[in-house]
C-alpha cells in the first residue's frame, strides 16, 4: 500500500495533530488551556507565513535553522515557541557583530573599568552577558540603530513578559509573531554596522599593529576624524585606546602613537567618559595593579586629564553600587533584589553634598531607569522595596542637580521605556520627588513643565518650549 503525502495551499502549515494533543493533555489532567495558539490565530500564520518565507532569497533560507523550528513552533501552535527561536538567533546574531567589531571595545563598553572586566576576553564570554546588556551595548557602539534597539527591546520585553522562558496566561496574536519574524530577519540578521562604527573598528585594528612613528599628515587625518565621530563612540574609543596604553605588553611604539594622538581624542569627547577613567584608574591603585597605575598616571598626564582623576575610594564604591542596581535593575526577580542596593547605595549619599558631580547624571539616570520601572502591572512596575530609596534620592537633587534628572529624560533608555503609560505615570511621581528640594523659580517651572505633560506627551523633555524654557540649565546641542 502506497502512502502519498499531499500539500495543498497555505494550510499545509496547519498541523492536524495540535488539538489531539491539547485533547490528550486535558484527557490526562494536565493544563491545557492558552498552550497552543487557537485555531484562529494558526489560521492567520498559515496564509501568511508561506508567502513572507517564499520572499526570502535562498543564500539567507539555505542555513536558517532557526527559521525552521519557527515555522514548526507557528505551525504547531507554540507561538512561544516560536518567538524564543527567532530572538535566540539575534542573540547569536549580536554576538557575531560583537565579535567582528572587537571584543576589547565592546567589552570596555558593556562592562567597563571594575574588577568585573578582567573574566571577559573572549567571544564565549559573550555568553555571560544578559541580553539586555548585550543588545543596549550594541546599539551604544551603533552596531544597530536607534530605531532598531527600540524594536527589539520590546521584542525581549514580550519574549521575557510572555515567552516560553516564564509562566504567562498571555497569548501571543499571530500578527504580532509575523512582525516580529519580521523584524529580527531584515532589521538584524541581515544588518550591518553604521559606517561609523566600522571606523572605530578598523582604527582600533590598526592602531594595535602599527608601530611606526605617526608621520604629521596621518596624525592631522586622524585628528580630524575624531571630531566627525557621534560623541558616544569618541567615549567609547578613548576607553579602548585608555585600554590599550595602560596594558603591559603593547609595543612601545604603539604606545607613543597613543600618546600623539590621544590629547585630541580627549578634546573630543564628552565628560562622563572621562571621569569613568579617572575612577578606572583609582581602581587600578586600589587593585594594587602598580604598572597599570604608573602608565594611567602617563596617560592622565598627556591629555591634561588630572582634574578627572577619583578623590576617594567612596567614589568607586558608589560607581560599584550603581552598576550593582543597574545589573539587578535588569535581571529576573529585580523587584526582591533592587532594594538591598538601594539601601546600600542611598547609605553612602545620605544628603547633596555627598552626591559626586563626576557620577551625578549616571546615578540619577539609573535611579530614574528603577524608579520608573519595567511597565508592568505587578507593583505598577517598580521595586516596593526600592522605591522610597529612589524618591529619596532624586529629593536630594534641589538646584544643583535639578538639571540632570530633567536631561535624563532626553536618554534613549529611558525614552525607551515612556512608550508605556505605566512608565509615564512613575515619571510623572519621580519628578514630583526631585521637585521637592527645589527653590530655584525657574527649575520649578522647569520640572513642573514635565510633570504637566510627560503622561500625554512622552517627548515633551525635547520639545522646543521646554528647551527655551532650560536652556540657561541644560546645554542642548
């Protein structure tokens, strides 16, 4: 007897044995509701996936395993299924980018100067990094772009709100899993870096190697392209280049190209980068790296960088904690964890005089990025435990630094997370709390400016009336 398997249209995509399944699941006392996508919804990926696949070129189908198990995830009904296979592929997929840029700077970025830096080296210990870390890095060092991180960080939201990696009732709609394919197929795994990027790349490649004397016309060529760099990638170049100078076993020679080039590198780029170093180079005193100290001293000294340099080891304990709260901020279970560093960290800026100006816009972004939360209904979004500690901090800011938690607003992180009306509604109760210490009439109307707007309007921190409004306050470029 011969068997013939026959495809008929786009319901071949239909597996027939689904609801057998959920059938034999409910026969044996199992959870069998919101398992596989309802009928419906398969119905809807059956008559549109064939076509989006039949689009493709065949060089990007001929290896796409991943591509695959979404097709039998959707085809099955496991939407869950299906979204966890595309977005480990753009891991994969950042992790290449990551690799082909250079390690050195894109680990400088991701984890910068604490003890943490020294056990990531190499492309496996990419794998240590959370996907959050790893895909706002990645748009840091412009390997993606703006519009692109905003996508797929609300693809990992869903994929970590209602994905197969946590228990949900939720159910993925079979439209927004084609957008999604969508979007992780043209906008990453087939996306290259800005040119911009690629610049930084080879600049660092080359520098590593070329030992020579930088001859007067190579050094103004390379001068000038510092300048025309995003401000963000100057920061992240003088980290590696930092890096770089201060490692024992660089060649002499690439060495002194360093320090030829390295005042106008600095020139250019803006201060957080260099007070990051200067806590870097505490560190290296604390750490008892002397050879490491020595040459950072060299390095500081070439670029007129000493009044950057770190007064105390409180300040590396308080950079310590911020990233502590960022990490806890962005892991599973942040709402138990965040609140033992809050406390921590509110311990150590008990009052304005004890917040450090080198780690002000850090500290308050990142207390703004916690008190404004994930957008989730749980606790509105934000850690029960650390709220009171995240009020009590931006109270302290009065005057002083009333400006830098209003041009926090303007970072695309935390614009990122406005597009949520929950979010909006904390943003609203945070600058509420740095309001309270302010006697300056102009700031009070400044921070009453956004907190009239910022539920409606989630851009208003970049509207043209609130720049006329700060802009004795707040340089806006």
């Amino acid at each position: 007897m011969n068997t013939a398997v026959t495809v008929s249209g786009s319901n071949s995509l239909l597996d027939p044995q689904a609801q057998r399944l959920v059938d034999f699941l409910r026969d044996v006392g199992l959870p069998y509701e919101n398992i596989m996508a309802a009928p419906k919804e398969r119905s809807i990926i059956a008559a549109n996936l064939p076509a989006y696949l039949q689009s493709l070129p065949a060089e990007v189908k001929r290896d796409a395993r991943y591509l695959s198990k979404f097709v039998i995830g959707a085809g099955s009904g496991l939407f869950d299924y299906a979204l966890n296979a595309i977005w480990n592929e753009v891991v994969v997929d950042l992790r290449k980018k990551a690799s082909l840029y250079g390690l050195d700077i894109f680990f400088d970025a991701a984890v910068g100067g604490n003890k943490t830096r020294e056990f990531y080296k190499t492309a496996d210990d990419l794998a240590a990094l959370k996907d959050a870390v790893l895909l706002d890095t990645c748009r840091k060092l412009e390997l993606i772009s703006d519009t692109t991180y905003k996508k797929l960080k609300h693809i990992l939201d869903m994929r970590n709100d209602i994905g197969i990696s946590h228990p949900t009732n939720y159910n993925i709609n079979a439209f927004e899993l084609l957008g999604w394919l969508q979007t992780c197929v043209q906008d990453i795994l087939h996306d290259q870096p800005t040119e911009a990027a690629l610049q930084v790349q080879v600049f660092i490649s080359n520098l590593k190697t070329h030992a020579e004397p930088l001859d007067q016309t190579t050094k103004q060529n390379l001068e000038r392209r510092f300048t025309e760099l995003p401000s963000r990638l100057c920061g992240n170049l003088l980290r590696t280049v930092f890096g770089m100078y201060v490692a024992p076993g660089t060649d002499p020679g690439v060495r002194k190209n360093i320090a030829v080039l390295a005042p106008a590198l600095w020139s250019t780029c803006p201060d957080e980068p260099r007070y990051r170093l200067g806590i870097v180079l505490e560190g290296y005193n604390t750490n008892l790296y002397k050879e490491k100290h020595t040459l950072g001293e060299q390095f500081f000294d070439l670029v007129g960088g000493n009044a950057y340099r770190s007064a105390s080891e409180r300040v590396i304990i308080v950079d310590t904690l911020i990233t502590e709260l960022l990490d806890k901020h962005n892991s599973r279970d942040n709402f138990h964890h965040e609140g033992p560093v809050a406390a921590n960290l509110s311990s150590y800026i008990p009052d304005q005089n004890s917040i450090f100006d080198n780690l002000a816009s850090r500290l308050f972004k990142t207390i703004l990025l916690c008190r404004i939360g994930r957008g989730v209904s749980y606790n509105n979004g934000v850690s029960p435990s650390g709220k009171p500690y995240y009020d009590a901090i931006l109270s302290l800011g009065g005057d002083k630094f009333a400006p830098h938690i209003m041009a926090a607003f303007t970072d695309y992180e935390i614009a990122g997370q406005l597009g949520r009306p929950i979010c909006r509604a904390q943003a609203k109760q945070a600058l509420e709390a740095a309001r309270t210490n302010v006697i300056n009439e102009r700031l009070v109307e400044c921070l009453t400016y956004l907190i009239d707007r910022i539920e409606a309007n989630p851009g208003c921190a970049t509207s043209t009336e609130f720049k006329r409004l700060s802009v004795d306050y707040i340089r806006w470029n």
